[in-house]
C-alpha cells in the first residue's frame, strides 16, 4: 500500500449456496480494486463461511481478498481453526472484528462466544505469523503469512477512546485500518490527523446509500454511530423529491465520489474502502467519477 | 448479593398441587434482604397456597413454615429443619424461597425430601435505589481486574464480555445491545482518565484462561 491511492470493496457471502454469484460480483470489480473484503456473518446474520468466498475470489477472479473474522460466533479453537485453512489456502489478507451482538441478527437467540475480542485475535494471528506457533505456544506445521487489519470508526465519540483503542492494537502488530463508513470530511481528516503518528495505512470507509431510509439508518441505528453532514442529507432529499429513489443513488454516488477526490487529494489517507452492499454494481461508477 | 424473584403463584400452586403437606422454608440472606423470601413473602405465600388449595383444589392443606437466617449454610440448615421436615413424612413437599444454592444446600442435606425452588436465582448484583432497579455486577468469573477497570466489571458489564473494549459499537458512551444502558469500556475510559490512569486503559489483556471459570467448581481452601 506504498503511494498509489488504494481501492477495497467489501462483499458479503449470503445465506446461500451459491457462489457464482459471489465470483460475478469480484469479476465486476477486478479492474477497480485491489482487494475484495468478505464479510463473516456481518450483522450476527447467518451466512455462508466467509472463508470459500475469500479463497474462490483469489482463485477464480484473481484479485487478493481480505477475510474477515469477527469473535462473536467462534472460540479460539475454531478461529485457529479456520486461519490454518486460510494460510492453507493462500489468503493473505485478514481484518478482525469484535462483531456485533447476536441480538442485532437473524437467530437473536443464539449463544454469543466472543472468546476472543479483536485485540486478541490480532495477539493470536501475530502469534500465528511471527512465531509459528497458537495461543498457547503449540507450533504449527508449515508458514502462516498473513497482514492483519483492523476497523476502526473516525466517527467515535469520544474519538481519544477510539484513538487509545487502536494504539493498543498498534502495539501489538497491524498492518492496516480499514473504517467504518465516513460522510464528514472534517470527522475523516481529524481521524487521520490522530492515527498518523502510527503509521500505518488507513483506507476511510465509504458507504453510498440507495434511499432516504438507508440515511436515517446510518444516522439513527447503525451500531458504533455514523455522522451524515446535513449539506449532504439534504442534497439527498432534494434528490429524492425530483428523481425519486433513483435519484438519491445517483446523488450519493456523487457524494461518494466527492469525498474520495478530497481525501486522496488533501489527506494521508492509503485509500478508501466502498462499502455497497447489495448494490455493488455502483462502485465501479464511484471509482471513475472519483478519478476524473 | 444474589438477586432472585418469587415465581409465579400458579406455578408454586401447580408444583405442589399432589402434596398433602408443604414446609415453606424462606431465608433471610439475599433473599430477606431484597424481599423475596423473608418472613413476611414466607407468610404471604402460606395464606396463598392455604386459600388457594381450599378454593381451586377443593381441599384443606397443612403447612408449616419457617425462615432460616441463611439457607446456604449447611450446618443451620440441617440442625433448623431435621424436625420439621421428620414432620413433613412421605408425602410433603419443601418450598424453598432461597436462591439454587439455599435449595441445593436443603437437597443435598436431606435427599430424600422433594424440594421445589419458589424463586428464580437471576445474578450477583446490586439494587440502585433511585431506580428501584437491579444491576448484575458479578460474574463469579474467578479472575478478578476490578482494580485495573477503575472498579467497572467489564466481564459483566460488557454486553460480550470484552477484555480489550469497548466494540465498534459503543455509541456516545452507550451500549449498541440496549442504548439506555452505559458501555463498561466507557465507563472504564472515563473512570481511570478522571484517576489518571489511562495507561491501565492501553493495557492489551491476553486472552482469559476459562479453566479458572469451569463449572462445576470446587474450592477447597488454603
């Protein structure tokens, strides 16, 4: 992630059986990114293992992937488990997250684990690629090579706690942040200010929305808190009134591409990593708007 | 202390409905203290159960009661109730208005007595009096951080438990499972900045060694 602006997008596997749609989605976005996250279990909804969708991204598109791994459905020997399968499989790329809780999901009832949390998940893969060995020192047969990421939320308050959290992790070996989604430019710049000192390459999220509801959601709901600037929430709802909801994606589409331009041009920021979820056939449109 | 609550009264009428003798056993411990299982709740469910057995059973019961000071301690356990429960026969049943550990402790003294639990054991916690509310605050977890998390149990109070929060989803200082309920990990931010310990806070914890935690767990002093 030296000097070139960086570009990530995340996919989730789905409550399917079926991964030609998953390949379709990366073949979509080959030529635009250079990593595709797959998300594991991402609102405590059951999916498919994250792990095959990350290994056929690399295998059948060509293009590096980021598995994710969060805490909240697996003990450690599972996630052990699962990052030997991983290495086993040529995956490189690693992001950790604590997760959020089982009741936000579609089997509210279940057992939450969270054996590990994400700092030690990031002291268990440091353990893994730097000493061969797991959590409890037995070694392991062969090389395990990964780059561990981490999340993050420029949008925290308060942000020191946010920043203490993260140099905790630094502490213990990352290679890169990947944020949660950022619409307030100041809110992405203050954060990158406050992370600098560690050195360690950030891609700011960026999530477009497709409705006015997607918005409030953002605002109102969506764990850890997300700022929409309200020069940005109106330009949407303008654009709902004359277009409708097309016309709020295209907006946000544009605002996207905006806040990329700005970041890549007026901050250290490594990248950015799009998330769209469901409606991913809009990135590549953020990716050339934001180049232009 | 351990914060329980009195089952339904149907549910105790239903447990005890094929008896012919019920001992009520309250406890002054836990119990007492928060109003659950004292001499007066002792009372009140004996006049339930003795009216409700004539009206809907259609029959007289006999029941004897009494509240022992704590029903967790073996030793008054046994010497308190040996005479009531000779009393009790074949054909009796105890209700026990302790938490599990008082209606084990009865169990395990005298095996041969059915013992039905008239309470629900829900934590070890604290009632805050303004908001006549109870707080789980311990999780009996066997590895005590309280003096690093600036006296906030992040083990309990976490709604995942984390060693290293808070998550993600910590919100203004709430918590994202029930935004009314404040983070531990903020609390403990705010906590150990206002101590001047926030070097506590950067403290990485590895992760935990549950063998300290694994039920059934005995101790057996030193």
């Amino acid at each position: 992630m030296s000097g070139k602006f960086v570009y990530t997008a995340e996919i989730e596997a789905g409550k399917t059986t079926n991964l030609e749609e998953i390949v379709e989605k990366g073949k979509m976005l080959k030529n635009y990114v250079t990593a595709i996250n797959v998300t594991d279990n991402p609102g405590a909804c059951a999916h498919m293992n994250p792990l095959i969708p990350s290994y056929v991204i690399q295998r059948d598109v060509g293009v590096e992937s980021v598995y994710q791994i969060t805490c909240r459905d697996r003990n450690r020997l599972a996630i052990i488990s699962d990052l030997l399968a991983a290495a086993a499989l040529g995956i490189r790329n690693v992001l950790v997250i604590t997760g959020d809780h089982v009741t936000f999901g579609d089997n509210p009832g279940a057992k939450p684990v969270f054996d590990l949390d994400s700092a030690t998940l990031v002291y268990l893969i440091r353990k893994m690629v730097d000493e061969g060995v797991d959590l409890a020192g037995n070694k392991i047969e062969g090389e395990v090579k990964f780059h561990v990421g981490i999340a993050a939320n420029p949008n925290a308050v308060p942000l020191e706690l946010e920043i203490l959290k993260i140099a905790r992790k630094v502490k213990l070996g990352i290679d890169f942040i990947q944020t949660q989604c950022v619409f307030d430019i100041d809110l992405a710049k203050e954060f990158l200010r406050e992370v600098r000192r560690f050195n360690i390459p950030v891609l700011i999220g960026i999530c477009p929305v497709r409705s006015i509801g997607m918005m409030k959601w953002y605002i109102k709901e969506c764990p850890g808190g997300i700022k929409i600037p309200l020069d940005i929430q109106e330009r949407l709802k303008i654009a709902k009134e004359r277009k409708g909801k097309k016309g709020v994606l295209e907006e946000s589409i544009e605002v996207s591409a905006e806040l990329i331009k700005e970041l890549r041009k007026t901050t250290s920021a490594s990248g950015v990593h799009i998330m769209a979820i469901g409606f991913e056939h809009v990135i590549p449109k953020i990716i050339e708007r934001s180049r232009s | 202390m351990i914060v329980l609550k009195q089952k339904p009264l149907e549910w105790i009428l239903d447990a005890t409905k094929n008896y012919s003798k019920i001992l009520i056993v309250g406890c002054n411990g836990c119990s007492g203290i928060y109003q659950v299982g004292g001499e007066k709740q002792v009372e009140s469910l004996k006049m339930f159960l003795e009216m409700a057995f004539k009206l809907k059973l259609k029959r007289n019961i006999k029941i004897e009661s009494c509240t022992l000071l704590r029903q967790c301690d073996g030793d008054l356990v046994a010497s308190s109730l040996r005479p009531l429960i000779k009393n009790l026969g074949k054909h009796g049943a105890l209700v026990s208005l302790a938490c599990g550990v008082g209606v084990q402790t009865i169990s395990n003294i005298f095996p041969e007595i059915t013992v039905i639990p008239g309470c629900d054991t829900l934590f070890m916690g604290m009632r805050t009096k303004e908001l006549g509310e109870f707080h789980e605050l311990c999780k009996a977890c066997g590895d005590c951080m309280l003096f690093e998390t600036g006296g906030v149990c992040p083990i309990t109070r976490c709604s995942k438990g984390l060693l290293n929060g808070p998550c993600g989803g910590m919100r203004e200082g709430k918590c994202e499972v029930d935004p009314t309920r404040d983070c531990a990990w903020a609390l403990i931010y705010e906590r150990l900045k206002a101590q001047g310990r926030l070097d506590l806070f950067l403290k990485f914890r590895p992760p935990r060694d549950y063998r300290v935690a694994a039920s059934p767990r005995v101790w057996r002093g030193e």
